[in-house]
C-alpha cells in the first residue's frame, strides 16, 4: 500500500493519500493544494478514485470538487453532514475500496454531527480527523459541536481500536505528525482513560478559542463539497500558477526571480513606494492601481503580466481589472515585495536599513 501525509501550512490540515494496485483515494484534500495533489497523483502513476472527507470543514475549503473537475475522482462524505453535491453519502460502517485495501466508516460525532473516522482494513491506521487531534482534540463549540457526543465517539469508536493502531490527525498545530491509540488512552489531556466525562466536557467548555478565520465562506463552500462560485480558469501553461480559492492566479517569487526577463512586471503600488524602502523588481513598470486601468493599453496582450504591489493584495486586484480588460495570462506575485524581499531576491532601489 502506498502512504503519504500531506500538509497544508495555512490551515496545518493533513490530507492523506492511500493506494492500493494504482487506485488511490485522498483524505480531507484541501483546495489551493489541488494542483500538488494532482501532480502527486499522477507522478506515482495512480488513478484517484475518491476523496473522502472526515467532515465539514470551518477552516479551509476541501479540493474534492477542484478533484473531480481535474482527475474525475468521486467524492464522498459522511450522510449526516448535511453536504450537497457528493457521489456517495456514507452511513455507519460503510466500507470504501481501494484497491485490494477497505475503509470502514466509524461515526464520531462531537466536533461536528457528520465527523467520520476512516479505520484501515487491518486496523493498523486510522484517519480521525478533528474527532482526535495529536494529545488534543477538535473543539466543540460550533457546528452542532457538542463535547458528551465526542467523548464518547473517541473511547467507543477510536479508543477500542487496537493499542498499537497508528492515529492520524486532520490538523496538528505543533508539527506532531501520527500518534497512536495505546499512547492517547495514557496521555492525552483531555480525552485519557483516566479522565471522566465531565472533566472533559468542562475542559471543552472553556476553551475560549476565537473562531477559524476562514469559518464564514469555508463552511457554505464545503457544504457544496467545494465547489466555487465561479468557476476557475484551465491551468496555465507559462508558468507554475496556483489558483487560490480567492479566485486569483499566483506565481511564486522564485520562479519569477528565474525568469523576470520573461513576462512584464507591472507595480501597481504608488510612485513613493515605488521608489521607497522596499525599492521594486529589477525591469518593473509603474502603473498605479488607480490609473491601471486607464493605461493597460501601454501593456503587451501576447506577453505574460506579473503585478506587484506591498503585500500582494492590492495587486490581486489588479489581475481582476487586467482580466476585464482581455488579459489572458496575469498573475499576482505571491506576498507581493515583502516576500520578495523576505527572500532576498534581487531589488533595484530601495534600502537594507
Ligand atoms: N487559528 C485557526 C483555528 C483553527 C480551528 O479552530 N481549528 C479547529 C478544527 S477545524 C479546532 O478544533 N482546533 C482545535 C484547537 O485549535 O485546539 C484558524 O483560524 O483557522
Ligand atoms: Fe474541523
């Protein structure tokens, strides 16, 4: 069987990719990581066949749909999440294939009423999700969250698992990666065999967390598996591109850095930050965001457009108002010129101070 642990470093999700004879499923895949997913996929030669989700996010939005447009992989989740849009709606103990390999559906309600822990065939690996984080576990305060549910969901459904089954989580926070079940009954803070229901129902109420930045168009968006409002472009052949949720194409410095010479930067910042600490790319135009579009018939429609600008909002704006205007291939620098610098990539004016 083939294993990997993926990570998304904005939201510290876990996706997971199994194979089993070239067919292959991912677990909890996360939209801007679509085009690594994909790109993983097929370099070890697999045929995604589902994505599975453990639940409905609040602080990301999964790539099941990106996915399927992509590798027509189906999606399925659980039915009591209340998600629209699926191939397959799972009910308890449902097994998923792949391969010669089988998942089992375990119910584990509490972080939210759809959580599904996925539990391999030969109970040596379990993917649990928010159900049971690493000596943690998902909050309960949101989405029909409620702390007695989830503690009985993790000592019936993961805690009966075998000691030595390895545990993987759908976030960590701290970089700990897979724990196992053996080492949660002793150790885990909340959720240890020692500890009563009560305590942990206290603990939870009072965990006093601000809520997931992203919660307000994660939620609506995983409730539809993905899907966006509008429909991203088709992948762009000039340069590595990501496409963000946010709906703008993005290049990274380093590769920008590699071949500046290549496309026309545009630096939508105004003229005194232009020529001020931060300085602009080597060969950069100035076209302030406010006159962008009055002048945009200075640019070159054939050649490539980067826009920059401080920190890569203002110049995420521009790309919108070049795509108006009939530019096919823009796309914002990623961090826009405090990255750049950050990176120490070469400058034209501007200061080390
Ligand atoms: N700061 C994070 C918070 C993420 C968060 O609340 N995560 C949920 C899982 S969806 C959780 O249960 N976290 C548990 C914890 O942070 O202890 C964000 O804004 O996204
Ligand atoms: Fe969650």
């Amino acid at each position: 069987m083939i294993f990997r642990q993926l990570f998304d470093p904005q939201s510290s999700t876990y996706t997971y990719l199994l194979a089993d004879s070239r067919e292959a499923l991912l677990i909890d895949p996360v939209f801007e990581q679509a085009r690594r997913d994909v790109a993983l996929v097929e370099e070890l030669g697999l045929k995604l066949a589902w994505t599975l989700e453990t639940h409905v996010h609040a602080d990301h939005v999964t790539g099941a749909w990106l996915l399927r447009e992509r590798l027509k992989s189906r999606i399925a989740l659980s039915k009591e999440s209340g998600a629209e849009g699926a191939d397959r709606f799972l009910v308890p103990g449902e097994k998923i294939s792949f391969g010669k390999r089988v998942l089992e559906a375990r119910p584990t309600p509490g972080h939210t009423n759809g959580c599904m822990t996925y539990v391999l065939d030969d109970r040596s690996m379990a993917f649990t999700g928010d159900a049971l984080l690493i000596r943690g576990c998902g909050r309960t305060d949101f989405q029909q969250g409620d702390a007695h549910s989830l503690f009985r969901s993790v000592r019936d459904q993961v805690f009966s698992l075998p000691d030595a089954c390895l545990l993987y989580p759908g976030h960590d926070y701290r970089g700990l990666t897979a724990t196992s079940v053996g080492e949660e009954k002793l150790y885990n803070p909340r959720l240890a065999e020692s500890i009563g229901e009560e305590d942990f129902v206290g603990y939870m109420t009072h965990l006093g967390l601000p809520h997931p930045k992203q919660m307000e168009h994660a939620v609506p968006a995983n409730l539809h598996c993905g899907k966006p409002k509008v429909a991203p472009r088709e992948e762009a052949d000039w340069a590595p591109l990501t496409y963000t949720f946010a709906g703008i194409w993005e290049v990274q410095p380093a590769w920008l850095e590699e071949h500046l010479r290549e496309v026309q930067i545009v630096d939508v910042r105004e003229p005194d930050e232009f020529n001020g600490v931060l300085g602009h790319l080597p060969g950069a135009r100035l076209l302030p965001l406010g006159s962008l579009a009055e002048k945009q018939g200075t640019l070159e429609k054939e050649r490539p457009v980067v826009v920059v600008c401080r920190s890569g909002a203002r110049s995420a704006q521009a790309t919108v108002i070049l795509g108006k205007a009939g530019f096919q291939r823009v796309a914002n620098l990623s961090g826009g010129m405090l990255r750049w610098r950050a990176q120490r990539l070469a400058v034209e004016g501007g200061s080390d101070a």
